[in-house]
C-alpha cells in the first residue's frame, strides 16, 4: 500500500472514529453534551427527553461516516456511489476539518491572555480537527492524479 493510500486510510480510520465518538456522546447524554462543547440548551432536551439531541447527534455521526467513505474511496478500498466525485468530495471533507481546526488560533490567543470564555479542551479538540484536516490534505493531493481514475 503506497503512502497516500495509507494517509487517506488513516484519515478514513480517524472519520470512523469521530462517529463512534458521538453514539457514545449521545449514549452518555446530558454530562457529555456540556462537556463536547454542544451547548446547555441540547443538554437541557437530552436531560428532558427531547428527541431532538439524539436525532442532531445521529446525524453528525452519519456525516462522519460518509467521510470516512469518502476516504476509503480515494484510498481505492471501496468503489465510489458517485464517480467522479471523490476528488471534490476529499477537497470539502479536507476544507471542513482544516477550517473547523482553525479555530485554535483564536482559542489559544484567548487562553493565553487568560479568558475563561475559552476552556482547554476546545483547543485540544480545534488540533484534533485540524491534524485530521491534515492527514486528509496529505493523503487527498499526494495521491491526486489517481483520484480521477
């Protein structure tokens, strides 16, 4: 397997592993909602029963998921539903970690200058993003010219 198929490999893994995470968030319910950054109005419906925060969670994992597709695709692993659009489809999944990752830049002037409006673990998980927004970058344009094949 060359490099490339192993970066978009692991950043398949990584997509796979994101979804999981957020069944176990919606599994643990209210305590992980406040703690995951999902604001206190999700975790008051998930403490209340609302179906709504299960429903939001379901699809964020299913969002994930079809990254992670989108990831095996480009490493060859699984045929594409849609052909043509693995190239397109890395860029964007690529553009939503790396953006989403951004935002340490931000959160880390802020907790350098002491703003309680910023916890720690925000900034760990805005690195979480952008390492796998990196892995995706890597493993999507060094193996470019196979993706259109």
């Amino acid at each position: 397997m060359s490099v490339h198929r192993l970066e978009l490999t692991v950043a398949a893994a990584l997509s796979f592993a994101i979804a999981a995470f957020h069944l176990v968030i919606m599994r643990v319910g209210a305590p992980a909602y406040r703690y995951f950054g999902a604001g206190e109005e999700m975790a008051r419906r998930a403490e209340s029963g609302s179906a709504l925060p299960p429903l939001l969670t379901l699809f964020a994992t299913a969002v994930f998921a079809v990254f992670g597709l989108l990831a095996l695709a480009g490493a060859g692993h699984v045929r594409s539903l849609i052909r043509g659009f693995v190239r397109s489809g890395l860029v964007v999944v690529t553009a939503i970690y790396l953006l989403r990752g951004l935002a340490v830049v931000p959160e880390v002037i802020a907790l350098l200058r002491g703003s309680p409006a910023v916890l720690p673990r925000q900034a760990v998980f805005s690195l979480i993003s952008l390492l796998v927004g990196g892995i995706y970058a890597r493993g999507t344009f060094r193996y470019w010219a196979r993706l259109g094949k």
